[in-house]
C-alpha cells in the first residue's frame, strides 16, 4: 500500500521522488506528495520547507510540482492510503510540524515527515501533543509523529527520531527531515518495510526497491527497529537497542520494465495470460522431488529442510486474502497426498487468539509481496509459541517474510501490478504441489512412479494453461450477462472449494459486484434461500470423485429458476440448457485442476469488470501490499 522515497543529492531530486512513486502506484493509493528543502531558482524560498500534495495521480503532482518551480536536492515523497482520515490534501503526507505559539515565517514548517503503518498510542500522544500548545490539521496518526520529533528536537534530528520511536506503539516505517539540518533525512522502521539505497555521492530511502529501479542496484535491508542516519553519501545504522550496527550491502535489480503494459488493455488481463510462463519460471529446473528445494537464501549450503521435514509431524498454514486461499487448498494435497495433519488460518485472527503450539509443526506462510503485515505479525506469533520450524511461499527473494523464515520457496511470477493478485495466486499453488511431494517423499509415502507421474504433470502445466486461456471468447460472453448484476453464487466441493472462493473474491474485487462462494452441499443449509433468475451461480465441476454429488447440486439451483454457468471437464456429462450455460476445460488435470479451473474464474472477473467500466488494476478502497493491520 503507501509507499515512501526520500533523497539526500548534490542535485535536483524531484524528478527521482515523484518517478520513485510512479513505480509504486501499483500497489494503491488516494492521495500522494513531495516535500523538499527548496534550493530552486527561487531565491524567496531557498532553505525553507516546500511541499505539493494531491489526492489525484502521481503525474498531476508532477505537474503541480513543475508549475510551483519545486527543487531540491533534500526530499520525501509519499503515496497514501487513508487509514486515519478521509483521503483528502489536509490529510495526505509529507507532513509538516513548527513550534507552538510559532509566528507566521515558522509556520511554513521545520519539520517534514512520511509514514507507513498505524500509530496505535496517537489519540494519547495527540492529547499530550495539544496540551503543550500543537495544532493540528490533519486527522492522521502521522501528524502525531511529525508534532512528536519537532517536541524532542533540540539541534540533532538523528536523536529526535531515536527519541521518538520509544514513544510510539504500533507499526511503522517513517522518513523525516529538518530545515534547521541540510542534506540529512532520518528514517526509522518497525513493522512496515523500509530500504537504504546506496548511490555514487547520494543516499536513498524507500519502502521498496522498485522505487529505486535504475538509480541504484545497491540495497540495505534495514531490519526491524533500525534509525537510519542518511546523508550525503554516507549513512550511519543503529538497531532497535539504539547500538550502533553494520547491515549488507546487496546487489538488487529491480527493473522497471517488467511493469510496463504491452499490448494489453490492463494489468491484470497481462498478468492473466502470463501465468503459462510465471508457472513455467516457477517450476524450472524441478527434474527431481527433493527436499532441498525449500532450503531458499537463508541456507546456501542446503541440508537445511532435509531435517526439518523428517522431524515435523504437521503443518499450519497462515496467510491472508488470495494467500490464504492458496493455503486452503494446499491443505487438501498435504491430507490426501502427504497424510500430514494441516490447519489453515487466516493471519490476522491465528495471532490474536489462544492456539494450541505444537513444536514439530512446520509453519508455512504465504504471501505476495513478502511484507504482509498481518502475516508477519502471525509469524512471529508462532515463533514466539515455541514453534521454530518456518517455511514460506513468496514471491520475492529480498523480502522481510524470506529473511524471517528458515526455510523458503520463491515463486518466479515476476512483479505483479494489478490489485487483485492472478499470477501470484497461480505460481504459490506450484510451490504448495511441490512442497506437499517433498513432505510426502521424505515421510515415505510418495512412490517412484508417482514422482514421476506428478512431474510429467507439472512439466506439462504451461501447454494446459495456454489451451484454458483460449476459452477467453466463451467467457466474455459468459461477461455480458454478468455486467448487470448485482449478486453471484459460487460453488466448488473438495479440492475445487477454496477455488470458488478465490473465484468469488476475483469478482467482488474488482466488478463490486456481492459474491460469496459456498461449499456446494451446503446449498440446502441456507444459501438455497437466495437463489432466484437474478443471482447467477457459477459451479466449478471437474469429473472428479464428488462430480455426481455436484450434479445433484446443480439440480437444487435448476429447480428453484436459478441460472447456471458450470466450468466442465469434456468427460462429466453435464450439457448445456435452458437456464443451464457450460465451457468445457480442455483436459482433466487431476491433482493440479485447481491451477486449471481458476483461470476462466479470473477472466470472468476480469471482462465483467471491463464491461462494468469500474478501474480493474485499481479497485477502489484496496491496496497491493497490505502493509498495516
């Protein structure tokens, strides 16, 4: 979600805040801004504190900053997702502090400030803040910290911050400069991802490397409760003890380039016929199940999973959103393929209620982004438990949930830029299939030819996909008739429920259109009451071993006028009718049909959406990277 630049250089370093935003509009925003100590050609404001802020894109602050002839060579700049205050200019980020009782020249600001997370302690700070005469004119928790430096400031900004951070509870990754002190910015993190970018005489911050593409390749990975001290050219670290620390410098390429559109009309129908290739990128170089496979980063001389696999006698789950679908249906593998015992939990409610630990559990988390706040938060919550045993399934390899687990498996879906997540969802399945063989060969119960069998399967993936994508002109009619609704049912049963949940979540999304998705016996336990001529019910009906369970099913919604839009494989049997509309999958794909039947729901999304005319990559009151609670 809210993304931070910031920059100490000789030179003008506008244009790299604003194009570091436009690197990450991606992942949501409602309002975003710059702020600079001026140096421009304008002599009348040269020293002070200027600042352009917006609640349209990123390219109208550009122009604002443009015609307000902004420079500087000492800035921050924000992309905002409202939490504490509606999405408006007052409200948006970089925030400015001055003294209370200040005149009017103090008053254009001392101290400029950006925030990611939520404070939790604001109203109590805010309260002490107003009684030592601080106005205020913004109803955000950021303001909180920016009053909070300027109180502690006496002349060193780096001890301001320091100060600050022990008064503040909750998440948080902030940058912060001072007028009083050219060419420093400060930045602190505890909770929410912040990175160092080390260049040729400047110094960088951001909460993602992407933001740095082209500037610099060379990164510091600020760990949990770091204070940075940037300045030109140099930077000094010190840890959440306040002890002075050295972290790694490393080499990361973040390009740019694989954000750009092509030839699609969004980000989310490029990302969707990607998913051949992203699974394909995935899956390369997998000739053998091996539990070395899983050793990820954090263990370069391997052997590392090998032993946690043979001590664990069970797994949990944990993940959010998309993640978390993935989750559920990888416990379906892990019980019928592994015979290992497997509890899925949502993130944010696993790590706020009393659980039973168990140490020979193997907690996998799942993520995107690798900076899912609520399932770190859940993550650390295990680790606390007692349970040491970390394996996570993520799609990138620098992320603060691969530093954070022993073990991992980074999927290769590349940068995904739509909101609502297709190929990630797709390529964390392959890792989940093929960490449920490894758990299932190292526990003895995965024979020779059904490796073989389930490698041949997933070699063959990508031609499976491509051959689902060519439904897409069946499915844009299967659109239309969507469009003007204003409620769907979705169904699945077995391995293909969790399916239709995604399903359903793909079209609340991004056509706010009410999807739910249901258990498909359950039907006659309540959901039956809704079905009528307007909500559409969507099946997801492989030819598997509940198919004539399913049939009868569909029959329950036949009889009460409901209309059906059922996904099929060519041998079920089921034909299309009155009141009774079915595409046919191209093959069934036994264990991994899950990969299969999800695409057609994402395309279904997807032109549902487009004939809508709601803003597909964009959906509104939702972000890419959920970086808060």
């Amino acid at each position: 979600m809210c993304g931070i630049v910031g920059a100490v250089s000789t030179r003008n370093i506008v244009p790299i805040l604003v194009q570091g935003l436009q690197r990450l509009e991606y992942r949501g925003y409602d309002s975003c801004g710059v702020a600079i100590q001026a140096n421009g050609p304008d002599a009348q404001h040269t020293g002070a504190l200027r600042r352009a802020r917006s609640t349209s894109r990123v390219a109208e602050l550009m122009a604002q900053v443009t015609e307000d002839k902004i420079e500087g060579g000492t800035g921050i700049a924000h992309t905002r997702w409202a939490t504490h205050g509606a999405p408006a200019v007052h409200n948006a980020h970089p925030h400015f502090s001055h003294g209370p009782g200040a005149d009017a020249a103090e008053r254009a600001g001392r101290i400029a400030l950006v925030h990611n997370g939520i404070i939790e302690n604001h109203d109590e700070l805010r309260a002490q803040l107003q009684a030592k005469g601080y106005v205020f004119s913004s109803q955000t928790d950021t303001e909180v910290i920016a009053h909070l430096v300027d109180s502690l400031y006496n002349g060193d900004l780096f001890e301001a911050v320091k100060a600050t951070v022990l008064q503040l509870r909750g998440g948080y990754a902030i940058a912060v400069f001072c007028k009083d002190e050219p060419h420093r910015v400060i930045g602190a993190r505890a909770g929410s991802p912040l990175i160092l970018g080390v260049g040729q005489g400047e110094t960088f911050l951001a909460s993602d490397a992407m933001a740095l593409a082209g500037v610099t390749d060379q990164i510091v990975y600020l760990e949990e409760g770091d204070v940075v001290d940037v300045q030109m050219g140099k930077y000094w670290i010190v840890d959440k003890a306040h002890k002075p620390v050295t972290r790694m410098v490393k080499t990361v390429h973040a390009h740019s380039g694989a954000a750009e559109l092509g030839p699609y009309r969004h980000y989310m129908q490029k990302e969707i016929f990607e998913q051949p290739r992203a699974i394909g990128d995935t899956l390369e170089g997998v000739t053998a199940i091996v539990s070395g496979l899983f050793d990820g980063p954090n263990n370069p001389e391997g052997g590392a999973a090998d032993k946690v696999f043979a001590e664990i006698d069970s797994v949990l789950i944990l993940a959010c959103g998309t993640s978390y679908y993935s989750g559920c249906t990888a416990k379906y593998w892990l019980e019928s393929i592994a015979k290992i015992p497997t509890q899925v939990e949502i993130a944010s409610e696993y790590r706020y209620r009393d659980s039973v630990p168990n140490p020979k559990t193997l907690v996998v988390t799942i993520t995107q982004s690798g900076e899912t706040a609520d399932t770190l938060a859940a993550l650390r919550h295990a680790q606390s438990l007692g349970m040491p045993h970390t394996l996570t399934v993520c799609n990138v390899s620098t992320s603060a949930m691969v530093r954070e687990c022993s073990l991992a498996y980074i999927t290769r879906a590349g940068v995904e830029i739509g909101v609502a997540s297709t190929k990630a969802f797709t390529t964390q399945l392959g890792g989940l299939f093929l960490l449920t063989l490894a758990l299932a060969k190292t526990k003895g119960r995965l024979t020779a030819e059904e490796e073989a069998g389930h490698l041949k399967a997933m070699r063959h993936l990508p031609a499976a996909l491509q051959a689902v994508l060519a439904l897409e002109p069946q499915i844009i009619a299967w659109a239309e008739d969507f469009a003007p609704k204003e409620n769907a049912l979705f169904l699945g049963r077995g391995l293909h429920y969790p399916i239709a949940l995604e399903g359903a979540l793909k079209l609340k999304e991004i056509t706010y259109i009410h999807a739910e998705a249901y258990a498909a016996g359950e039907l006659k336990h309540g959901p039956l009451a809704l079905v009528t001529s307007e909500m559409p019910v969507v099946a997801v009906a492989p030819n598997d071993t509940l198919i004539e369970k399913l049939k009868s099913n569909l029959q329950e919604v036949r009889a009460r006028g409901g209309v059906l839009y059922v996904l099929a494989d060519a041998d079920s049997h089921i034909t299309s009718g009155e009141g009774l509309h079915v595409i046919r999958m191209p093959e069934h794909y036994g264990a991994l049909s899950p990969l299969l039947h999800v695409v057609p729901l994402q395309l279904l999304a997807y032109h549902t959406a487009c004939a809508r005319g709601t803003d597909v990559d964009k959906p509104r009151n939702l972000a890419k990277s959920v970086t808060v609670e």
